[in-house]
C-alpha cells in the first residue's frame, strides 16, 4: 500500500503500489483475516480456534520458508525436496486439518461452550458466524494458494525450472523490458 496526492486533487489517496509482490492482495487479506481469528479467538473467547489456527499456519511455515530458501540458493534438488513436502504439508493442514477438523469444529461442536457456561448463548449468536466467515475466507484463500503451487510444480517438472510465482511483481517485467530497451 502507498499513500499517494496527485497533483489533480486535494485529497491524498491510498492505492496499490504497481510493483508489490504477485499475491501481495491474497497475502494482506489472509493477515488481516488470520489477525481477526487470532484477536477474536481472545476476545470472544473461542481460545481454542485461535490456537489452532496458529499451530496450523506454523507448521505449514516451516517448509514453505525452506523451498524458497532453497530457491533462492539455485539448489535444484533440495528446490524439489522443499516444495514436495511443502505441498504435502500443506494439504495435511491448510486443505486437511483447517477444514475437515477446525472448521468443522466451529460449524457442528462448538455450541458446546454454551453448555459449559463459558460463553452466553446470546453472545455465541453473534460471535459464531463471524468465525465461520472468516475460517471459510481462509480455506479459500488456501485453496487459491495451493493452485499457485500445483502450477509452480508443474513448472518445476515439466521444464526443470524452479519459479516462485508468488515472488512476481507485477511492474517487474515492464521495467527489465524497459532498461532492455534503453540499451539497445
């Protein structure tokens, strides 16, 4: 995001920048949709979906942050390694875990705090599908990611090249074009 005044307006406006990541938008829409989980989990006491939330988001970190490493190193092997079992972790939480366990949780099991006492069922009326709104936004936006990677394994095994595609900035290729270009 930048902050932006053109010279046409009074008003300083807020605007993309041009040359952001390629899943910059999914990626702020999934932290600012993740932080509402985990604050919310806090606040309306539904503790439980936060942690999980949590543990699942960092297990499936750790191999997604040593195939880019491993990309960024021009390691070819271990390239294929870390995306392999990035992508079967990956589904075992994100596409697995999250929706079959978590999710499942919050729609069918969690009325059960009610019964407990630690949440007033008028307050669990309201609370509850702000949860499953949210939880549902994730597994989308999971979803959207891991066909990202079906086709970035596609790359890898089909041409032997390892591109993230995540890692495109979008005004990249117009400014390599356009230097290209002054050179000649």
């Amino acid at each position: 995001l930048e902050l932006q005044k053109p010279k046409d307006s009074k008003f300083p406006r807020i605007a993309w920048s041009p040359n952001c990541r390629g899943d910059f938008r999914e990626m702020c829409i999934h932290h600012i949709v993740t932080n509402l989980l985990i604050i919310g989990s806090s606040f309306f006491r539904f503790t439980r979906v936060g942690s999980m939330v949590f543990l699942v988001h960092d297990i499936s970190d750790v191999p997604v942050d040593l195939s880019k490493l491993a990309n960024f190193l021009k390691w070819k092997t271990a390239t294929a390694i870390c995306f392999a079992s990035m992508v079967g972790v990956w589904c075992w939480t994100r596409l697995g875990i999250l929706p079959w366990r978590i999710y499942r949780s919050v729609l069918f099991e969690s009325w059960k705090v009610c019964e407990s006492g630690v949440i007033d069922p008028v307050y669990y009326v309201h609370y509850q599908p702000f949860f499953v709104v949210l939880i549902g936004l994730l597994i989308l936006l999971h979803l959207a990611w891991f066909t990202m990677f079906l086709k970035m394994g596609y790359v890898l095994i089909a041409k032997g090249e390892a591109h993230d595609l995540s890692e495109h900035k979008k005004g990249e290729q117009d400014a390599t074009a356009t230097s290209k270009a002054k050179r000649a």
